[in-house]
C-alpha cells in the first residue's frame, strides 16, 4: 500500500544525499573532475546491472537515431547541465542548486511544445509562474534600512542555477525522443532488453557525457586534479556515495516509482528534494536559513505539482 508514493519519497531523499556529496566533492575536486568520475562509475555501474540482466555490457537493440539523440540529450543534460549544477553549488550552495532544479518541469514543457509538438496546458502555465515565484522569495531580500529588494546570491551562481534547471528540462525532451526511436529499433528484442532500455538508453548519455569531460579535462590539462578522489578517502568516498545515490539508484527507483503509483503523484514526491534538504543544510552545514527561504522553496514545489495535475 502506497509503495510507489514511500519509493518517490526515497528518490527525493537519495537526490539530497547526492545533492550534499556532489557539493563537497565539487568544492575539493572541481566541476570538471567531479563530472568526468561521477558519469564515469555511473558507466560502470549501469553497464554491470545491464550485464547481469541481459548479459551484454552496452545497450543492445539501439539505432543510429537513438545514438544521435540520446547523445544531443548527454550533451545538454548531462555537459552542459550538471557542470551549471555542480559548479553553482560551489557559488550558491546545493541548497540553492536544487531550489533551481524545479525550473526543469517548465523547460521540459516548453521544449516538449517546440521540438515535440507537445500542448502547454492552461495549469502548466500556472504551475510555471508559482515555481519562479517561489524562487524569487528564495533568492531575493530587502536590503538595510529599508533598501530595495536584491538577489542575496552571487548573480554567476543564480545564472548557473538557471542553466542547470534549463539544461535538465531540454535534456528530458531530446531523451524522450531518443527513447521512442530506441523502442522502435528494440522491437524482436528480448524481454530483458526491452525491459532495461531506460537504463541503457542512460548509459548512452553517460558514455556521451564522459568523453565529453575527459576532451574538456585533456584540453584544459586538469586531468591530474582527479588523483586527490584516488587518495583522500572522504573525496572518493563523497563521489561514490554521490553517483550510486544519483545517476545508478536515484534513476532505478525512480523509474520504479511510476510503476506503483502515478506518474504525475510520483513527479511531485520526487521534487520535494529542495524541502528535504534544508534540514542536513542546517545540521550538517550549518547554514542559516530564513523562513521566507523555506517558504519560496515550499511554493517552488507546489508550482512543479500544478504540471501533473
């Protein structure tokens, strides 16, 4: 009894964990590094469990316009998004990282229009100017004396925010595309395969994703700053936690999650991460947060759910 809405609870939780790691690592490691490890053991990972499920190591039954657009999904999603992710929470704070998270579901809706032909219903709009409300009494606050509002965050930070949110949210639509054509191409397939093209499809993105980061980290001569994760076990330990939480277990039992409750019911547990996340922020960071932060992170989510409805 309501074991797909305990199991969305857990994915929001397992997104903070990753959030927290992810944050640490970044601010020890740099973005770059951080990215090209995470994508990498989530390489292995995906590639391990596809192995034991259909035994073949990399995705079996693809095309090659399922390789096209689940690669243009990795390098939105992927490179350009979680670099804008992990490198605002070394400027603002995975709190604040996540709180932008929720402007996926907005860029998602309006990118599914554009590249999909997909319609914008009327609560969907409602539900998108509710979140950037919720943002803006997150990130604004009245000066001293009286002062105008102004945005309390570095504005470098803010615009990565944003770029993660939007980079995420076009990311979805070109992997939903992707995957209808993998479904397509995977028709006679066996059960198993069939059954694991999410992960596979994933894999896709993360083999993308990792090339990617290792050209950028070649070109940029950062290779090296990766050794400190091989030696520092709270840096290793930190990205390991941060991927198997994130892009191996968070993606699994999220994909679980809809197969026990609603997709729309799943979606908004999920997106809770921003709320979950202000308490290990106070304990564990020790940061000060104000009310009207935990108010505009509440509304944020409230407006995500206004696009399931």
């Amino acid at each position: 009894m309501y074991l797909g809405e305990l199991i969305s609870l857990g994915v929001a939780f397992s997104w903070t964990i990753t959030a927290l790691c992810i944050e640490y690592a970044s601010k020890k490691l740099g973005t770059l590094s951080v990215n090209f490890l995470r994508l990498l053991l989530g390489f292995f990972l995906t590639g391990s469990l596809l192995l034991v499920i259909t035994g073949r190591f990399f995705p079996q039954g693809t095309d090659s316009d399922t390789w096209l657009w689940m690669s243009v999904s990795g390098l939105i999603g992927f490179v350009f998004g979680d670099f804008c992710l992990f490198y605002s929470y070394i400027l603002i704070g995975s709190r604040f990282g996540q709180l932008f998270m929720t402007l996926a579901p907005p860029a998602a809706a309006i990118s599914g229009a554009i590249i999909l032909g997909e319609s914008m219903r009327g609560m969907a709009w409602v539900g998108m100017f509710v979140t950037l409300i919720g943002i803006a009494l997150s990130i604004f606050s009245r000066g001293e004396k009286g002062r105008r509002m102004h945005i309390k965050l570095p504005l470098k930070g803010v615009l990565l925010g944003i770029g993660a949110g939007l980079g995420q949210g076009v990311g979805l639509v070109f992997s939903k595309l992707g995957m209808e054509h993998y479904s397509e191409s995977a028709i006679g397939s066996s059960a198993e395969v069939i059954k694991m093209i999410p992960f596979a499809a994933s894999q896709i993105r993360m083999i993308v994703g990792t090339i990617s980061f290792l050209i950028i980290l070649l070109i940029t001569k950062k290779l090296h700053n990766v050794k400190p994760a091989f030696h520092d076990k709270k840096i290793g330990l930190s990205v390991v936690l941060g991927t198997i939480f994130g892009p191996f277990l968070g993606v699994a039992f999220s994909l679980m999650a809809v197969q026990y409750t609603e997709s729309g019911i799943a979606s908004t547990i999920m997106a809770l991460t921003p709320i979950i996340i202000i308490l290990p922020s106070v304990v564990i960071l020790k940061q000060k947060i104000t009310p009207l932060e935990i108010v505009g992170a509440i509304i944020s989510v409230a407006g995500v759910s206004l696009f399931f409805l």
